[in-house]
C-alpha cells in the first residue's frame, strides 16, 4: 500500500465533508484542549498564560470504516510532525496560519490535504474507471469561543482544481475538564457542492457498466457528531482520542460506488514537544 493511500485511510473523516473540529489541524485541537485542562485547575489569574510553543511530534492511529464498496479499512499508525508557533500552526500536512485574534473571535487561513482519490486498481467497483485525484483545499476558518462553548464556520476550496468543488461547515461544542482531563463533544453539519459530489462518487456515461449505472452527483449535506477526550498525563504529552459518526446525505448515499449511509471513525493521537 502506497503511503498516499495510507494517509488517505487514516485520514478519511474528509472523505464526505469533515466539520471544522476536523479541518483544523489535530494538533490545535489537542494543544487547545490540553491547555484548558491545564488551566482549569489554576487560580484565575493564571488562565491567561501563553500556550507553549515549538516544534513537535508524535503519532496518530487510524480506525474507521469507508462508505465505498468493496473497500476494506486496515488500522493505520503514523508518526507525525509538528509546529506551533504565535500564528503557524502544522501537524503532517494540515496547517493553520492565524490572521485575526480578537477577544473570543479568531480567523485563520487553512490548508487541508483531501485524500478521496482513488484508482482501478483501490477496488472492483473501480474497474475501468478514470482516476480521481487527491487535491490541497484551502481556505477559511472562524472560531468564536466563550464559557468552554465552541463555534467553528469554515469554507474551503479545491486549490488544484480536481474537483473545482467546495465545501461548507459548522461546528459547535463544548469542553468539560477535570483535572489534566477533558471531554468535548460537538456536532456539526457539512455541505459540499454538486461538482465535488459528483467527481468523488458520480459515474460518467462513459465509466458505466452493467455493475455500476451512471450516476451524477448532486450537493450534499452531512451531519456529524463527535467526541474528543483529552489529557496531558500520559508521557509528558498530549493524547486526544476522537471518535465521530457522520451520516451521508442521499446525494452520497445513492452513488453506486456506496454500499452504507454512515461512517464511524476513531482517531487517537499522542504529540508532545521536543526538549520536554
């Protein structure tokens, strides 16, 4: 298995419109996360401190389920490498860069790797079909947090032109600490356009065949809910575990390289910064 296809397994929460919790980088969400659960056991006036900053690394383990036929999910574990600074942001190939910190409202330019690309040789269902790349979507992010409540609005596009797509997407949650642990659950609405839907799952007149009719995709909207659980007392770091489920609109649904309505996916990462 090609590395491509292996980061496109582990990171295959973007295959159907990831919300914001997942667009930004895993890495501000568990430095995030990890800082409030350090800070919720401080006196107030300590709450304000600066999140560390500095190069880091880690791991991620993938498990998760693909809506596509005849496509088998293998567990997944990658090292990663990372950077946070005052406004960059990087964790493997998602990167974060701050453009606005006003109060509770911040704005960040965003560029998120989309791993649906596939091959005739990834699956049966794929025979004798042209290939659909892998594509860079950049973008914008706002997040506007007040009282341990986060909402996120993000809105990314196809910067390589695969798909000349884009995609919608909202989030809101909220965290609850205890100690060095965190628990964060959110829910979250996705919407894709007709031209990113139907280069991912439609079927040309040309690529039909009597196992799989034309099919043209339609703009799409997902739900999600998730999970994430947070601590800093493992190995000097900070681990995160995140499991989400998201349900697939019809326009999804109905394409006949689809075999199900809904993927659950779980995610555990562990990162901490060198020299700690």
């Amino acid at each position: 298995m090609s590395p491509a296809n292996l980061i496109h397994r582990l990171f295959a929460v973007t295959r159907a419109g990831a919300i914001a919790l997942l667009l930004v980088p895993v890495l501000s969400v568990t430095m995030q996360s990890a800082n409030g659960v350090e800070a919720s056991a401080e006196p107030d006036g300590d709450r304000a401190r600066p999140t560390p900053t500095g190069f880091i690394y880690g791991g991620v383990l993938g498990l998760g389920e693909t809506i596509y036929r005849d496509y088998d999910e293998d567990p997944v574990l990658l090292p990663i490498i990372g950077y946070r600074g005052e406004k960059l942001q990087v964790f493997g190939p998602f990167v974060n860069y701050s453009l606005v910190r006003h109060g509770a409202l911040s704005l960040d330019a965003r560029l998120s790797p989309r791993f649906d690309g596939y091959d005739d040789s990834d699956g049966d269902i794929f025979r004798g079909m042209d290939e659909r790349e892998n594509t860079i979507d950049i973008g914008l992010g706002m997040a506007l947090e007040n009282n341990r409540w986060k909402f996120e609005l993000a809105g990314l596009y196809d910067a390589l032109d695969r798909s000349n797509g884009y995609e919608w997407s909202a989030s809101l949650g909220k965290s609850f600490s205890a100690g060095r642990f965190s628990v964060e659950p959110a829910i979250g609405l996705a919407w894709q356009d007709r031209r990113l839907v139907d280069y991912y799952y439609g079927v040309t007149s040309d690529e039909a065949a009597s196992f799989r009719p034309a099919y043209r995709g339609d703009s799409a909207l997902n739900p999600k809910l998730g999970i994430n659980f947070v601590t800093t007392a493992f190995f000097g770091g900070f681990t995160r575990l995140g499991i989400e489920n998201t349900w697939y609109d019809s326009a999804i649904a109905d394409s006949p390289l689809t075999d199900d309505d809904s993927s659950l996916e779980l995610m555990l990462t562990f990162s901490r910064f060198f020299g700690s």
